[in-house]
C-alpha cells in the first residue's frame, strides 16, 4: 500500500496530527497477513524495524518503518469491532478485534500508561482487561511458511507415491502385473499420500502450521510396508528360483543363479517417495520442537 491509498482509505492528516501516535512502543505479533509476508517468518528485532502506529481521521496507519522506508497498512475504525488493552506481568498487549481476525501487538508493561493516554487523547474506545494471550511470534509461527521447501518436498514425495500406487509392484514379465492400487497394502499407502499432501497444500494456502505429524507417520508408514511387501517378494523369488532349481537337478539337470526380478517399477517408486516424506516430516518435527523450546525460554 502506498502513501497516498493509504490516504485516500482513512484521510489525510493536517499539519501536526503525526504526534498522535505510538512510535517505537509496540511490537507487532499477528493478525496482518501483508505483514506476515513482507517479514517472512523474522521478528521486528532482526531486520531492525519498529511499528508506528498513527491515528488518522477515518482509523489507524500501521507502519513497519525500517531506516528510511516503511511498509504500511490500513485500519479502519469501521473495521474494528472491539480494542482491547491487556496488561500483564511482563508483556501487556494491545488487541485491535475486527470480524475476521485479531490484529495483536505486544509491549512492555512500563509502556501501558502511555498506550492507554494515546487511546484516550484520540478518544478511541477500549476495554481494559487482563488476558492470558499465548501468541507465537512470526519467528516461530509457520514453520512451513517459513521454510517452505520441505512442504514442497513432502508434496512431491506425495505425488510420487500416489503415481506408484497406480504402476506394477509385482510383475512377471508380460504375463502377470499387479498394480499397488491391486493390494490392501497399496491402497492405505495411496490414502496416506493423498491426506499427507492435501495437508501440505492447506498449510502453504492458508500459511499455517497444522497436523504436520502426519508426514512423518504417513511416511513410516509407507516406509514399512514397502520394505516388507519388498521383502516378501525377494523370499518369494528366492522360493521360485529354489523350486525351479529342485526341477532341473530331478531332471538331470544343473543348478544355475536365475536372477529373476519379480519386483515391479511402482515398487522402488514407492520407496522413493516413502523416504522423502518421512525426512521432510522429521525435519519439520524437529523444527517445531526447537522453536517450542525457543518459545519457551522467551
């Protein structure tokens, strides 16, 4: 949004009006999408920005100012159902609650009275309560969003392993093919795949971070049935290659290595895609414990 949207949404401002507004005060935890993307997934602390907040005639500038520039958002009054002052222990916060959403900063408790003298010297209406608000900063708030490529990659293990599913996992040569989509095995394998990347889609769309646990048990999963429907067909080639063996030394015959590959392509694509989705889920898990722990120690 430029300058002059920005004015042309809530009114342009006369001479002097900039003094009513919080500079510097508050720290912006969620609720603005525009925000979210243009800070992709680093706090206001680590590209060394502050939020301005400036009370226009028709509502609220909100500004993310970094040295000379600044990113800016409208709010306007009519938009905002409810403003909410939270003072707590350590933190206090400030909620802006509109229909769809909770636009929330946080500052510093030593701050409160000068948040509440702004909101009173704009005659802005508040409610004054104290609330138990547990906000992950955008540091933490979507791990997928925040480093997507393993969302890409469990999308794409996901897709490999629903195009197994429909490719031979058994064959003998032309004579017999059976496809995983055949098999009770191949049929939860192609579900798993389906439900694991329909979550990952969901995630990147909305930019949220939900279910996330079920990459790395659908990816186990997939993991130990291929590996065992692999190894049941190596014994069964094995057994194959004995019988054929036993046949030839009754006839009078020599016993020979038959190398037979009863093992279908759809099989190792299995593999594959079951190996992918389980290490971008785990890598994922791991991502998400280390930023609780951060959480945490905050």
């Amino acid at each position: 949004m430029t300058k002059e949207e920005l004015n042309e949404k809530l009114g342009k401002n006369g001479f002097l009006a900039d003094n009513q507004s919080l500079s510097g005060i508050l720290t912006y935890e969620n609720g603005i999408s525009s925000f979210d993307e243009y800070l992709n997934g680093k706090t206001l602390k680590e590209i060394n920005a502050v939020i301005h907040l400036t009370k226009h005639p028709k509502g609220f500038a909100i500004k993310i100012v970094k040295n000379f520039s600044s990113f800016l958002f409208a709010l306007e009054f009519s938009e905002i159902n409810k403003t909410v002052v939270s003072e707590n222990t350590e933190t206090s916060h400030l909620i802006f609650e509109t229909k769809n959403q909770k636009i929330i900063f946080s500052f510093k408790k030593n701050y409160f009275l000068e948040v509440e003298e702004f909101l009173n010297e704009i005659n802005h209406k508040y409610d004054k309560q104290n609330l138990n608000i547990e906000i992950k900063t955008n540091l933490n708030q979507t791990i997928l969003n925040n480093n997507p490529v393993n969302a890409y990659v469990v999308i794409v293990s996901s897709l490999i392993i629903v195009i197994g599913s429909f490719m031979p996992w058994v064959k003998v040569g032309i004579l017999f093919q059976q496809k995983g989509i055949d098999t009770s095995e191949g049929a939860i394998v192609l579900v798993l795949a389906i439900i694991s990347g329909a979550v990952a889609v969901f995630n990147l769309s909305k930019k949220e971070n939900k279910n996330t646990w079920i990459f790395t048990i659908s990816g186990l999963i997939c993991a130990l049935i291929s590996y065992f429907y692999y190894s049941e067909i190596n014994n069964k080639t094995s057994a194959v290659e004995t019988g054929i063996n036993k046949l030839s030394s009754a006839v009078g015959g020599t016993e020979k290595s038959l190398n037979i590959d009863l093992i279908g392509p759809g099989l190792y694509i299995i593999i594959l895609g079951s190996i992918g989705l389980l290490i971008s889920g785990l890598i994922i898990f791991k991502q998400e414990n280390k930023n609780d722990i951060g959480n945490k120690e905050e």
